[in-house]
C-alpha cells in the first residue's frame, strides 16, 4: 500500500496558489459582466415560492444496500448514494465522493433544502473506507456530522485548499488529510488522483465566501492493461477547461457529472444539461452518470427534468 502526496500544503498557506489572489480563490474566467442579475424577486420565489413540481409527490423508489452486499461486491462497482455521494469499489478499497447524509443540506437542522429520500445504507453500515474525496464545501457536498462519523473508518481524505484545514479544524487528524490545488495529486494503490479546475465558488457562511478552493477530479487506475479513467466534476458552470482536462486526461470511461440545481440566472456556476453533455462530449466521455439531482430541492426545475433532459440530449 503507498501513498505519495505531491505536494504537501502547509496548513492556511495558499499563497503559491494562482488561485489565490488578495484573500480569496477565483475561477479560471471571470463571471461574464452581462450574466442574468439576481434580484430580491428571485431569492423570494426560490425561498418561498418553489413550484410543486420541485420536490417528489410520492416517496422514491430506493434500493437498499447492506454492508454483506458491498463486502461481496465485484472490483469497479459504483454505487450512488444521493445527490453527488457516490461509493466505488477500485484496487479493492473503497472511495467515497461528497459524502452527505444529513436529513437537510443546510446549516441548521430545522431549515433548509431537505433530502426526497433516505440514503440506501445507514453510515454506521458502511465497510472500512479506503479514501473520502471532496469538491468543495457547499453544505450539499460537505456534511460536518458525516465526515466526523466517518473519520474512524477512513485512511485518507483528498481535499482541495482550505477544506483539508477545515477537516483539521473539525477534529480530523491532520495525518489523513491531503490538500492539492489544481492539477496537483497523489497516488494510492495504484490509483492516481489529480484536483482539476471547476468553475463555482465556496463558503459556509455569509462571511467565508471563496477562501477555500473548489475542484473536479480525475481518477485513474494505471496499474493494468485494464485501465480506468473516471471524472468526478464536483459543481461547476461551462468553461472551456473540460476541454483542456479532457486532452490532458482523457478519453474518460465514465463522467460523473453535474445535472441538477440548474437556473437561466446561474449557468456560470451550475451547468444546464445542454452544458453538461458538451462537457462529457468535451472530456472525450464514453459512459456519463449524470448526478447533483434527485435528492435535495435545490432550485426552480422540476425535480425529474434534469433526468428527462439528459436522457433526450444524450441521444
């Protein structure tokens, strides 16, 4: 078993990041100057006056897992959990994305966008976790109280800037956790894992907004003739930088990718499906498992369009 990190941030330094600019991280491209504006009308309709459509009017259909399932589960089995929770069987270990199992993306517990359905399998279920890997630290992607259970039965968290040192802050111990900018990683178990560019922003409060940095990721099994290349995209709006991971990386296997949360007055930091099948298409994808939906109430849309949508466009 290796592990090899390249290369080890110091805990608050970001300064050698191009990201990091005056305080705070910054996208690739800058928000164009004639995006839709986002007035006091929209918060209120998002808040207060979401179509009834936005949310399931019977339970979902979910199939249980259990952890003898998993334990005899076959090498590169995927499974997903929820929103951007996937669980994959790679090198024999297993690696989790995003893991969310609070009842509420929020952060309170009596407020906020709350989940359609339980996730398949209780935390406490799980088998030993090899690695959690994170995109960043919207409350939908980083659940405290999950990352806390969980810490005992993880070997590494890979994070990008200032979420590792929230983990540390957190109570994790900063032996597990490996922080990278872009297009910086490490290699595990054969297994090779590189943060790439994503185009959103961060934050969990009204005064941290960017001062951790937001990522997508590129997962590699190098190790045999059977080699494996799966893009985890994390959130992020349209840029031209899938199609400079995709000559970097690709073709890619599978493209786990962002559809859902989608709005006409924010397609710079969240794709609508038109823009997620060009990025699969631009990553030279084969197989894509469109994710970020079907959990949490997260915009205006219909909660099974962006399943209808990519579903029509992929054809």
């Amino acid at each position: 078993m290796t592990t090899t990190p390249t290369p080890a941030i110091a805990a608050g330094d970001y300064s050698a990041s191009p990201q990091f600019v005056q305080g705070r991280f910054h996208n690739l491209q800058p928000r164009p100057a004639n995006s839709p504006k986002i007035g006091a009308r929209l918060y209120w309709d998002f808040f207060f006056n979401k179509p009834a459509n936005s949310e399931p009017a019977q339970p979902l259909p979910v199939l249980p897992l259990n952890r003898l399932l998993l334990l005899q589960a076959p090498e590169r089995s995927l499974y997903r959990l929820g929103h951007s929770t996937l669980l994959m069987k790679l090198r024999g270990g297993w690696w989790l994305t995003d893991p969310v199992f609070a009842q509420r993306a929020s952060p309170l517990s009596f407020i906020g966008p709350k989940r359609f359905h339980a996730p398949p399998i209780a935390l406490a279920d799980l088998p030993r976790i090899r690695g959690v890997i994170l995109s960043h630290d919207h409350y939908d992607h980083l659940d405290r109280d999950a990352v806390l259970a969980l810490a005992p039965q993880v070997e590494v968290f890979l994070c990008t800037l200032g979420v590792g040192d929230r983990l540390v802050a957190w109570g994790i111990p900063a032996a597990k956790v490996q922080q990278y900018d872009w297009w910086q990683g490490t290699h595990i178990d054969g297994l090779r894992f590189t943060a790439t560019p994503a185009q959103h922003f961060s934050g969990r409060s009204l005064r941290d907004g960017n001062r951790t940095l937001w990522a997508s990721w590129v997962i590699e099994d190098l190790s045999s003739a059977r080699g494996l290349r799966v893009f985890f995209s994390g959130d992020s709006g349209y840029f031209d930088g899938f199609a400079e991971i995709g000559r970097r990386f690709g073709p890619f296997d599978l493209t786990l990718m962002e559809t859902g949360a989608y709005n006409a007055h924010w397609p710079y930091v969240h794709m609508l499906p038109e823009q997620t099948v060009q990025a699969h298409t631009d990553l030279q994808g084969r197989w894509l498992l469109p994710i970020h939906n079907g959990t949490f109430n997260l915009s205006m849309h219909a909660w099974w369009d962006p399943f209808e949508r990519v579903h029509a466009l992929a054809k």
